[in-house]
C-alpha cells in the first residue's frame, strides 16, 4: 500500500521535473497567483480508503470560475477522479458510515440558496439534492446507521400583529435593532437564528429538532458568539440518538462582556437540549468547540477556550468518557498554544496541529496517560492544514494539505513515525514548474527587553547575493496570529517581491506560535511595543544579511498591520515609504464603529473614558503633527471591521498635514480585495509605491 502511493507520488514529482527543465525560471506575476489551483483540504472515508478534496480554479471574471470534488484512492497508485462536474461549486463535504455516499452543500440548477446534495459512488450517476429550504442548508452530517442526515439551517422568527413590518409604511426600508453585535465582519446581522433539522436519507419531512424549546427563544442564541450565527457543528452521538451541537445563550452580552459557547445535547426527534458544558447563561465562562467522538464512541473529545482576565488564552483538548460524561483529561500543547485541528483515528491517540515559528506542525497525545501533547517529529518548510485521520489496515492514516510560500497547497500523506509526507495530488505542479520562488529563510534575534523575536526572509526571484536589495517590512494582521510559511493569495511574499526586493515577516509579541505568555503580552501595549520589535528586527535582517540595503526600507500592513504602518507614520521616520490597508488610525473611533468591541476594550484596560490617558499614548491620531512619511492608503468601502471611518479621519489628518500620500477606496470590497480584477490592480498600486520610493 505504502509502496503504490510512493509509486504515484514519484511519478508527480517527475512529472514537475521534467516541466521545469523545458522553461527558464521567472518571477512569479498576479495571474500566475490568482489563476493558481486552490487544492482545499482532504476529507477521508471512515474506512481510510479514500479521500475527497475541493479543488477550485480562479478566474479574473466570476462566471468562469469553477470548484469541483476529486476523489482520491489512498490504496493504489492511479490519478485523483474528478466526481462533480456542475457549474456550481460544492463544500462541506460528509461520508456515511460505510463510505459509499457523500453529501455536500452546493447551488445548482434552480436552487435559490445553496442546498445538500447525495452522491452515490456506488452506483454513480448523478448527485440529488435532498433538502429544498428557503434559506438553504449547511453542515450535513450522516447518522451512525447512515439512514438519516443533520443539517442546518436559517429559520424566520415568528411575527406578530404588533411586529408587523408592513406597519412600517410602504417604501420603508430599515433595520430595527434593540441589542448588540449588530453586524459580523461586513454582514448585518438579521433576526434569523439557526435551527438543527433531521432529514431521512431515502425521503420524507426534516424535523426541526430545536423547534419550540426555550434555548431557541432566548436573546442571545446563536451558533458562535461573534459569527452570523449559522454554524452549529452538530455530531451525532454513538447511539444515533441524539446529536451533539455548540451555540452560544448570551451573544446580547458582546457589547459589555464576553460571551462563550457552550456543548449542548439535543434528542434526534427533539425537544429541549441539554447543557453539557458550563453552568448558566453568564458571560466569562469557557468555550467549547471542534467536538468530536472516538470511533468505539467511549470518548468526546473538544476543544476548551478557557476565559480569563486576558484576551488571549491558549486552548486545550478535554476527553469526557462517554455516556456518562465524566472528564478523564485535559490535553495542552506545549507552552499552552492553542490546539489546530484534531483527528481520532481509532489507536487511542489524538494527533493534532499547533503553531510553531511560522510552521503548523503535527502533535500527537495518548487520549487518557498524557497531559501536554508532543511534537510528532519537526519540520524546516511549509505547514500542514487540513488534518484528516483514520484507520486502514490496522494502521493509522493520516493526510493533511501541504504548503509553503514557494508551493501552493497539496494533498500529502503522513507517516508521523517517519516524520515524512508523501505527495498525493500534484494540481499545481504545471503552474508552477517555471517560477522561480526561493524558500522562506527564518532567523531569531533578542530585542532590548530580552525577548526571543522570530522573523522570516524572503529573497526576490533570480536572487544575486552579491546585489544589495531594498528591504520591505511587511507586518501581519490579527494581532493574535502569525506569519506562516504558506502560500498566501492576498499578501503573496514572492509577488510583492519580485526581482527586486527583499521582505522581512517579523512575528511582533502579540503574535501566536510562540507560546500563551508571549501572545499576550500585547495586552495593554498593543502598538508601541510590537512596532518596537518589527523595527529592532528590521535593523537585526540588516546587519546580518549583506544583500540588504539599509537606506531603502519601506514598511506595509492591513488590517492590524495596518494600524501598525499607521503607529510607523506617527512613531518613526525610518522608512522611505508606508501602505496602510484597513488600518485604524484612531483606536477610539475604531471601538465605536467596528462589529468587535468589547476585548479592544479589555486589550486597554477599561473604556476610553474611564482610562483616557492609556487610550490616548499609543492613539495614532494623536502624533497627526509628526506625520511626513508618504503613504498609501487603501480600504473596502464595504469594510465594517476596520470601518470607513478610520480611513477618512486619516486621509483627513493627511491632507491637514499636507504630507504625500495616496487614497485607494475600492466600492465594492469589504475587509480584503477579494475580486480578481481589483486584486490585480491592488497588486499594481503597490508595486509602483514600492519602485517610486525604494528603486532609485
């Protein structure tokens, strides 16, 4: 078996070979990043002998794209099959029991929002759309006998004589809000609420499962307690007769305190859920999420978000037996990092991802003997995403996506007893066989207050070591994730570098993959002190790497790395140039406009007109009278995290301050230019800010 995939990985490897020496290497350009293949993340059969994967191919006009499922047989050497060939696009893909059907979330034909399909791979032919609701279906999940499917869905509350919205006038159109969050990202929020439906396989009538009960009617029910509220991640229990499913009771609180999802447990015909995890309706307890059963059924495994007086907290796996949920242990990662995605495979081990200096690599646990998880074995390149795990043969198999900055992401076997990956999709390879994208280097250095600072390098193409290159800061969003060594479509290192400059990633405190401690040492200092360390890592990258050029730097974020650029424009005159996308250039104005407010408040240590002074030391608007260093600034009309009015009041200041800059408002983009076209212009602008500032 092993030998078979080794044979067909081999082959791919060849194949990419044999390409890349027919071509001369190049710099990678925007089309090459935006038309790559998007290999998404295996899903394997309960039998581990398939898998299936979503591989989507980009086009610049929408109406040409297209997503279709592959299936991969994991035993034999011969080619992944593509499965759907429908103009739509499928996801959320589930197994039965037997690994003979699968159902997934698509929009075909006439369907007026996405629905849940059947596929037979028995008997083939084509997929049959099982549910017909008005707001469509989502998360389908097959019951342990495979005769019935969970799923999802939108319901309209109930209105009444004195809630009619026809008494609002013909004409009308409003939104009526009496609570809060109002808004998620860049969607308002309605007064739908997620329901869990019981559907019979071979036909008949969806039960909704939640109808009636108390939970369903309380304010703050939702299925996560900052999203729109659709996900429920339901699982069915051993028996099949239940599931098990995570939601929230108290998102009203999100405005004056944080608010947590619990466990609950519902009867598959209904009826009132059980709470399994915390006590009551009170915010500050911890989450709970990812839950999932050992295949015996002996053992619920989820991941627990403990709540603190700080913002950021490391995870955890907590095992319940089962049924009668006692907890017989907590599993952490090292440093108390947060836990990625966990499989059970069936072997008495959980094997998980966790963070770790710019890598996701794989921990593995004994679920009952051992309380921190341990490194499988290390890695210099790439990260895996994706895990999938189950038993073949009496073995463990393990899959996962691989990427790295200079490999767009692939299916790869794992042998965690090796610790070897073994390639078993190659969708990318004759994209990529004649560019040139040299591999992240990373180097570590102490700043002044004694903190160990990780950063990574990006060379241009066709790199001359004896050529002295401007330098470019690029700074990471969150504050609370990382620079990965990933492939990335919106921040792309290889295009932003070229032939002609080199970036330099740094990980600023704050950031994850490092550790709890560090990660909230941001708290109180969310901008001096990691503007600090990017500028302490730049003047390290400098005197240790002679092909760059010290005198010609430039520094560019979004979203948090945004506000970072907008604290360089008020804290240093260092760099030559600035791009600023959806940064905050005033932290009150951002707690009162954003969809997320309450933990800015706690990052700061109270509201702003409780605690004025601390708001006021490291509020970018408050230094406007030092700013001169020309910037670019760019943002999504449409953007309601860091909203349109940040970019105005800086924009502003700038003009107030007749300093040189650039204004890019892009009306149909959100948080993130997403749409090829302005993907590609985007791109453009800041190339052309780069050459006019650091290529003379």
């Amino acid at each position: 078996m092993k030998r078979a995939v080794s044979l067909w990985a081999n082959v791919l490897f060849l194949m990419t070979v044999l390409v890349a020496s027919t071509a001369q290497a190049r710099p990678i350009t925007h089309a090459d990043v935006w038309l790559m293949p998007r290999v998404g993340a295996p899903v394997i059969s309960p039998n581990g002998q398939h898998a299936v994967v979503r591989v989507s191919r980009p086009a610049y006009e929408s109406d040409e794209q297209s997503a279709d499922l592959y299936l991969l047989d994991l035993q034999s050497n011969t080619p992944p099959r593509q499965l759907t060939f429908s103009a739509g696009s499928e996801s959320q893909v589930a197994w039965s029991p037997d690994s003979t059907t699968l159902a997934f979330r698509a929009r075909r034909g006439d369907d007026e929002a996405p629905q849940i399909y059947l596929l037979s791979l028995s008997r083939g032919g084509e997929a049959r759309r099982v549910t017909d609701r008005p707001h469509g279906a989502s998360e389908p999940v097959f019951s342990p006998d495979g005769e019935r499917l969970a799923f999802v869905s939108y319901v309209e509350p109930e209105v009444s004589d004195t809630n009619d919205e026809n008494e609002q006038g013909e004409g009308v159109n409003v939104r009526t809000y009496t609570g809060f969050p109002i808004r998620n990202w860049n969607r308002w929020l309605d007064s739908k609420k997620p329901r869990l439906y019981v559907l019979p396989v071979q036909g008949g009538e969806a039960v909704d499962v939640l109808a009636g009960t108390s939970l369903v009617d309380q304010p703050g029910f939702a299925g996560s307690r900052a999203s729109s509220g659709a996900r429920l991640n339901p699982i069915w229990t051993p028996d099949g007769q239940s599931l098990i499913f995570s939601a929230s009771d108290n998102r009203h609180r999100y405005a004056f305190d944080f608010t947590n999802q619990d466990l609950w447990q519902v009867s598959a015909s209904g009826g009132e859920p059980m709470r399994l995890t915390g006590d009551d309706d009170l915010a500050g307890d911890d989450s709970y999420s990812g839950q999932a059963f050992t295949p015996d059924g002996q053992y619920l495994v989820a991941r627990e978000h403990p709540r603190t007086e700080q913002v950021f907290n490391g995870s955890r796996l907590v095992v319940w037996s089962w049924p009668d949920r006692q907890r017989v242990n907590v599993i952490g990662m090292p440093e108390n990092r947060r836990v990625g995605a966990f499989v059970l495979p069936g072997n008495g081990q959980v094997y998980a991802l966790g963070q770790d200096a710019g890598h996701l690599k794989l921990f593995e646990a004994d679920l009952r003997a051992e309380r921190q998880a341990r490194l499988s074995f290390d890695m210099t390149s790439g990260m895996y995403a994706g895990l999938q795990g189950a038993m073949a043969d009496g073995e463990v198999r393990l899959i996962a996506n691989w990427q790295a900055a200079h490999q767009p992401g692939e299916v790869v076997s794992i042998d965690h007893k090796s610790g070897a990956h073994t390639a078993l999709t190659a969708f990318t390879a004759e994209a990529m066989s004649d560019l040139d994208m040299p591999p992240v280097e990373h180097f570590w250095f102490d700043n002044s207050e004694g903190m160990p600072i990780h950063s990574m390098v990006v060379k241009p193409a066709n790199f001359d070591p004896d050529r002295q290159y401007p330098v470019i800061a690029l700074m990471h969003g969150g504050p609370h994730s990382m620079w990965r060594d990933y492939f990335f479509i919106r921040w792309n290192y290889h295009l932003l570098a070229r032939e002609d400059f080199v970036l330099v990633l740094t990980n600023y405190r704050g950031s994850t993959g490092f550790g709890e401690s560090f990660a909230q040492s941001i708290q109180g200092d969310p901008l001096r002190g990691p503007g600090n360390d990017i500028n302490e890592a730049m003047d390290e990258a400098i005197a240790r790497f002679d092909f760059i050029d010290g005198d010609r730097q430039c520094a560019t974020g979004a979203s948090y790395g945004g506000h970072l650029a907008n604290w360089m424009q008020s804290s240093t005159d260092r760099y030559r140039c600035l791009v600023s996308h959806a940064g905050l250039v005033n932290l009150i104005t951002q707690w009162g406009t954003s969809d997320a407010v309450y933990h800015r408040e706690a990052t700061m240590g109270g509201p702003h007109w409780a605690i004025p002074e601390v708001w006021a030391d490291q509020n970018p608007i408050n230094y406007a009278e030092n700013w001169s260093t020309p910037v670019l600034v760019t943002i999504g009309m449409k953007d309601q995290r860091v909203p349109l009015a940040n970019t105005l009041e800086y924009w502003t200041a700038l003009q107030r301050q007749q300093v040189e800059s650039r204004l890019l408002v892009y009306p149909d983009e959100d948080h993130w230019i997403m749409s090829g076209p302005n993907s590609r212009h985007f791109y453009g602008e800041l190339n052309a800010w780069f050459e006019r500032y650091l290529l003379d």
